[in-house]
C-alpha cells in the first residue's frame, strides 16, 4: 500500500503570539476578501479585528474563515479567536477550532493553523472526526493526536493515536485502531498504518495496513496486508481463523461478510479443527451455502488424513472436501492418489476418480473406482 500524503509530523512552525500591548486601530464587523483569478480564494468575517502595525497581527474575535480549493464548495473553519499575518496570510484559529470540508466532515479540536505555501491546515492537538448529516445507522466517528488537511488534495491525515468507528447498521459496528490514518473522500476510501485492529460482529482482523472502500457512506470493502520481512495479518472470521500475508474482505450493506479473500502462505483452520496450508484461500457463498476455495501447493489436515492437491473445495456445513490437480490423501503408511478425490471430515469414507495406487483401500475407507 503507498502512503499517499506528505510525511508530516506534529505542527511544523512556532504560533503566532499577541503582543502584550494595546493594539494599534480596532476594527468592529471586520471582513476581509482575497481573490485569485478572478475567483474568490479566502474570506475571513469576524466581530472585531485588533490591527497591531508593527508586527503585521491582526488578532480576530469569533472568526470565520471560507478557503477555496479547486470548484468545489468553500472549506469553512471558525475559533474564539483568530491570529492572522496579514502580509502572509498565515492564520492561527483557536479556542474550540472547528473546520468543515467541502464533504461534510467535521474537524474539531483546540488549534488550526493555516499555511498558505502548502494551503495546508496543521494541528499538534487532540482531533475529532465526524461526518455531518449522517444517519444512526451510519454514524462515523474517528479521533486521533495531530492533524494535516491538504485543501488541493483534499487528503486529511491523521499523525498518531488513531481510534475509528463506523456504524454500519443497528447490529453491527465497525472499531478500528492504529498509528496513524488518511482519509480521501473523493475516491471514497480511509487508509490506516501501523498496528492495525479491526473488529466487528463478523470479524477480527490484525495486520500493518488497512484500505477502507466505502460506498454508500458504508463499508464495502476491507483489504489488510503485512508489511516487512515477515508479513503477516491474523483473522478471525466466523469459524475460521487464519494468517496470511494479505486479505480482502468484501461486505454486504448490514456488514456482513460476502466474500474474503486471503493471499500468501495462507495457514488456516476451521472450528473443527480442519486445518488448511495454501497460497491463496477464497471464502464465497453458493447456493446459500459457504465454500472455502484454495489454490496452490494446498495441504489439508484431518483427523488421520493428510490431504494435497493443487485445488481444492471445502464445504463446512456438510464437511465435503474436493481435491483437484494431483491430489492425495495419506492416512499413516496409506496413500491414494488420482485426478479427482473426495472425502469428508465427517466420516472416514474417500471417492477416487481415475486412481493411481490402491495400497490400503480399506484403511483409507475409499469407495468408487
């Protein structure tokens, strides 16, 4: 997964100071309008505007700020008080800062600081997230330390500390925590680094990093990989608990699971106690009922039996497993092999198309040809 942002860390220059000193003119109903191309760019409104000359201040009480970016609606931040550089535009608003981006996400915490060289708004503080106009059964909720808003980009991170929900019906909620995250809502998608935990009703999930798809303003789609010289994520998922090196989780609209997906020296097993080795392990439904899907070097363990093939199919409700591509089953000494073989966890009977050995047929409990 690429980073997608600037590396930044916490708020990168000194804030703006009053001075200790009476101002020099004050201004009641200030209001200030900046243009670029004949296209409004900024507007700052506020109750009264303290002018200090020498240092190029104002000091502004209750300010709005409108921030153009792009065709797109304005970016509106509001503060008890504002600090501006007149010569610059740098702005300081603080005292309960809040900023709402043109998607309708709520920014809220102590200090925003606007850099115009980036059009970046930066914070060092504790930050909350939530999206305006949501219904309960949507609801989403993310807080974290530090923040950076790309206007251009319209790409917003968060630094460190990262807690997440997001309710996805009045029976599921999703919970997810890390290091740090981004949000890009035009491309409908949250990114989270570092020690990433997700849980839900449906699903545990452990890994390095995480992708969010949303449609709908809902989850659809997860994808989990490992990062380093071991990668590695752990999954719980209903029955079966696995690892692998990545995994995609595709979600129904109440957040149910409908379809996963694990890739990479994938080692599985089921909750009664079937194990399975394979380089990739696709779960899906057919006809209403699960399958498990493996291919590559697959291995099955059960009970006595030791089953391989380059494909195979598990069917948990029935225990039914079907080997294809140079499968085998070996039970102590036993082997038989052939083109297709099934067999079952539930019972110790093996069916063997085209069979290539017949040592042990009774051990094994095979039937067919």
């Amino acid at each position: 997964m690429e980073f997608r942002g600037r590396r930044s860390s916490v708020l990168l220059f000194s804030l703006l100071t009053i001075p200790a000193r009476q101002p020099n003119v004050e201004i009641r109903g200030f209001n200030f309008v900046e243009a670029k191309q004949n296209k409004k760019s900024m507007e700052i409104r506020a109750a009264a505007a303290d002018v200090y000359k020498p240092e190029d201040l104002m000091v502004l009480k209750e300010p709005l700020t409108l921030l153009w970016s792009k065709e797109r609606a304005p970016y509106r931040v509001n503060g008890a008080v504002g600090v501006l550089k007149t010569a610059t535009r740098d702005l300081e608003v603080r005292g309960g800062s809040q900023l709402l981006s043109p998607d309708e996400l709520l920014f809220v915490t102590e200090k925003l600081r606007y850099d115009p060289a980036a059009n970046d708004f930066l914070s060092d503080e504790s930050v909350e997230v939530r999206r305006l106009r949501m219904n309960s059964d949507a609801a989403f909720k993310l807080a974290g330390q530090g923040l950076r808003i790309d206007l251009d980009r319209s790409l917003y991170e968060i630094h460190s500390k990262v807690r997440a929900s997001q309710r996805v019906s009045s029976a599921s909620n999703f919970l997810v925590t890390s290091r740090r995250a981004e949000i890009t809502p035009e491309l409908r998608q949250a990114y989270f680094y570092g020690s990433v935990d997700v849980r839900s009703k449906y699903l545990s999930l452990r890994g390095d990093e995480l992708t969010i798809h949303f449609k709908d303003n809902k989850p659809s789609k997860l994808v989990m990989v490992g990062r380093g010289r071991n990668p590695k994520i752990q999954a719980t998922m209903g029955k079966l608990k696995l690892i692998s090196q990545g995994l995609d989780v595709t979600l129904g609209p109440s957040g149910e699971m409908e379809r996963s997906e694990a890739k990479g020296s994938v080692d599985a097993i089921f909750d009664d106690g079937t194990k399975f080795v394979a380089e990739r392990l696709v779960s899906v439904k057919e006809n209403g009922q699960s399958v498990f899907i493996l291919e590559g070097q697959v291995n099955i363990f059960t009970g006595e039996r030791t089953a391989t093939s380059e494909f195979a199919r598990f069917y948990p409700d029935t225990g039914d497993i079907h080997l294809e591509r140079v499968a085998a089953v070996k039970k102590g000494d036993q082997l038989i092999e052939g083109e297709r073989i099934r067999f079952s966890t539930k019972n110790s009977e093996v069916r063997v198309e085209k069979a290539k050995g017949r040592v042990g047929r009774q051990d094994l409990g095979l039937g067919g040809r």
